[in-house]
C-alpha cells in the first residue's frame, strides 16, 4: 500500500479504493482521506491531493487501522522515497497528541517570530524578499492550476479537486489542516482561492522555517513546476502534471527543502508530516530525550528499536512496527508470492493481489506501462491519482488514461 501526501490529502493508490465510485467510469483511485496503517510502523503523513474524489465517506479503513498510513523517507535510498512517502494524516496526528507546543509556534504570529529571529539573522529585507518570492510561486501555480481545472476538467472533477481544502471532511474540522476553505469555489474566483490556500502552507507554515535556516525555497524546481502545468494538455499529461510529487507532495516536493540535520533543533510545522524540519533522507524531529525535552532531528529507529508517538520513536521505512518494536521488512521480488495487506513487493513492482480483482495472480509483477492494463493506480509506473482508468468499468482500465480532467 503507497500513500502521498499531495496539496490538500492523502491518496491512497491501492485496491482498497476499488469500490469507490467517481463518476468517472474508474471505480477506483485516490480514496482521499482513507488510510491503512501498520499502527505506528513508520512516520510521516502525506500530503494534500489535487483533485481528491467527494465519496470519501464511503471507504472503510481495514481492520487493524489506526487512523495513519505511514511510511517515512528511507535513509538509506532515495529511490525508495517512493515506496516509503506514506504516512499519518493533519487529523490522525492531532488524535494521536502530536499537534505539540512547538508547531503552534508557526501559527499566526509565525511570521513576525521568524522575521525576529537571531538564529536566521534575517532582516526586514530578507523577509520580505522571501515572502514575496513564496507568494508569487503560489499565485503562478494556482493561476496555472486552474486556467486547466476550468478548461480541461468538468465540474465534478473540478469540485473533486477542491476536497482536499476543504476545512471540514467526515465531520473532522481541522481534516485538511492548514487549509480552511469552506466551500468548493466558482471556477471565476479559483486561482485567487486557491493561491490564498496555498498561502497558508507555503508562506505561514514553510516561510519561518526557511527564515530560521532549517528550509530553502527552490527558485528553479519552483519554475519549472509552473511550466509543466503550463504545458500539460488535457488528460493524462495534466494528471502528470499535477501530481508531480516533487512538485507538489509535502513530503517529497523539492520545491521546499527540509535541511535540518540529524542532532539539529526542529520543529513540529504542522505541514501533515513528522519530519518537521529535519531531511526526511536522516530522520524525524522528536524529542531528544523524554517527552517535555526539546525537539531535535533523530534519526529512524532500526531493527529491534522501540517505537512510539510519546516520546517519538519512529521506525525507519525499510521496517516495520510490530507490537512497538521496528522489524525489517523483508523484500518480495517479482515473481515471488504476496498478501496484499501485509507483503511488500520490491522498488518497481507491486502485489498483483487486490481483493477486488478476481484475475489477480497473488505475485510480484513488474509495475506496468502507460496504456497498459490495470487494476488500481499502483500497477502502473507512471502512478498517480486517476492514472489507471477505463471508461467501461475494471476490464476496460490502463495506466495512464486520459479519462480525469480529459476535456469538456
């Protein structure tokens, strides 16, 4: 099970989604909102999803859940940041007592704080230089968003987009935190909307932190961003585009860098993940010692380590948890028998094993090509949110379909 943490949720790219409903003749994909976990296995949340489906409500989490998807960045390899992006929600992380002292440090008095502090050095000009640079990329990308959702995408698809900013979900007002908006917007007010949401993110959470030195603002990632929304033509192009996670996933954007180091200080910024500030490829801010002690970049429990949320013990993703304690995790090779609800196939293919699938061969096979045949997202290698699609139901699917935001 992969889960991302996308602008606005989590998306879940699996099987589990299958029932799901989108109006869009998919049947599954993204089930924003829903999560599978391996209790307290690893450690971050995901990120905001553009264009997370509105039938949310009707996805049950598997037995055993609770309330987190998680799966932090590996150490030891960034190719399998990928595999290991999953984690626990904004809300699960409120339940689980880790919205701490520290984050809300970044609320509203955030900016002035950080424009304040000795540690950055930063002066009034630095400040507002940066502010300005963070404010201009999220007006361009929001601009850029929306001159396609308003061309390319109908109105549900539009207003399925829009979910993910949505304050309230499932009766959870603080679901997609830091956002708060209160109603999808008429598509004649959406760049400015949705500039001003990602304001909240990007310049009230991310903006004190790159001031403090513990994160940096990419210029040129950012640009380029811009341009492939820009470029991206109905359909699969734009579902690209879109979902990029080194665009636009909390976790893996490479647009805003965490660059606290192992032994650093950090905070919890309340950004939907547990790394606060520290590089996700060393470790988590948690505690340097018991709870109450301050917040220092740890690296990821290893084998036989114990885990936890109070202190914060998070295990590394090449592991998992196991009535608290960090296990490997072995590795299936293609080929190799799966359970899809435990078994974890090798970096580039996937348990062919989804419930719902009545041709699944229950084996590791190679992730598929675009315009392949799939199942879920997860088959295809080009995965994202609305990736595996087919206009007339599960035998008609393939990766990379046009169907989402496919014109009007």
């Amino acid at each position: 099970m992969k889960s991302r943490l996308f602008f606005g949720c989590v998306v879940l790219t699996s099987a589990t989604c299958a029932g799901v409903a989108l109006g869009l003749g998919t049947g599954l994909a993204g089930c924003a909102g829903s999560t599978e976990t391996e209790a307290i296995s690893n450690s971050e949340p995901n990120s905001p999803t553009f264009g997370a489906p509105p039938t949310t409500a009707d996805v049950e989490e598997p037995n055993g859940a609770a309330g987190s998807s998680t799966s932090p960045a590996s150490a030891a390899d960034a190719a399998s940041t990928r595999d290991a992006s999953s984690a626990t929600d904004a809300s699960s992380a409120t339940d689980a007592g880790l919205k701490t002292d520290a984050s809300s440090a970044t609320d509203a008095g955030a900016m002035a704080d950080a424009a304040s502090a000795t540690d950055a050095g930063a002066d009034g000009g630095k400040v507002s230089t940066l502010v300005a640079a963070v404010k201009r990329y999220d007006a361009d990308v929001a601009k850029a968003i929306c001159a396609k959702l308003t061309s390319c995408c109908k109105p549900g698809e539009y207003a399925a987009y829009f979910q993910s900013y949505l304050a309230t979900r499932n009766g959870d007002t603080n679901a997609n935190a830091p956002f708060t908006l209160r109603a999808v917007p008429p598509e004649s007010e959406c760049a400015p909307v949705l500039a001003e949401q990602l304001d909240k993110l990007n310049v009230d959470k991310w903006t004190p932190s790159m001031l403090r030195g513990r994160m940096k603002f990419e210029a040129v990632k950012a640009e380029a961003c811009v341009s492939s929304l820009d470029r991206a033509t109905c359909g699969a192009a734009l579902g690209k585009a879109l979902y990029d996670e080194t665009c636009f996933d909390r976790a893996l954007t490479e647009v805003f860098v965490k660059t606290a180091a192992t032994g650093d200080h950090c905070q919890d910024i309340q950004d939907g993940t547990f790394t606060g500030e520290c590089r996700r490829d060393q470790g988590f801010c948690g505690e340097e010692g018991d709870v109450g002690t301050p917040f220092v970049c740890r690296p990821w429990q290893q084998e036989g380590d114990v885990s936890g949320t109070s202190p914060r013990r998070f295990c590394a993703p090449n592991t998992n948890n196991v009535e608290r304690i960090c296990v490997n995790r072995a590795q299936k090779r293609i080929g190799d028998a799966c359970n899809y609800q435990s078994d974890q196939c090798e970096l580039g293919s996937f348990c062919d094993a989804a419930i719902l699938n009545r041709a699944a061969t229950r084996t590791c096979v190679a992730n598929r090509e675009d315009g392949a045949t799939c199942f879920s997202d997860e088959d295809c290698k080009s995965s994202y949110p609305y990736s595996c699609a087919g206009a007339g139901g599960p035998a008609s699917r393939t990766c990379a379909a046009s169907l989402f935001c496919g014109g009007r």
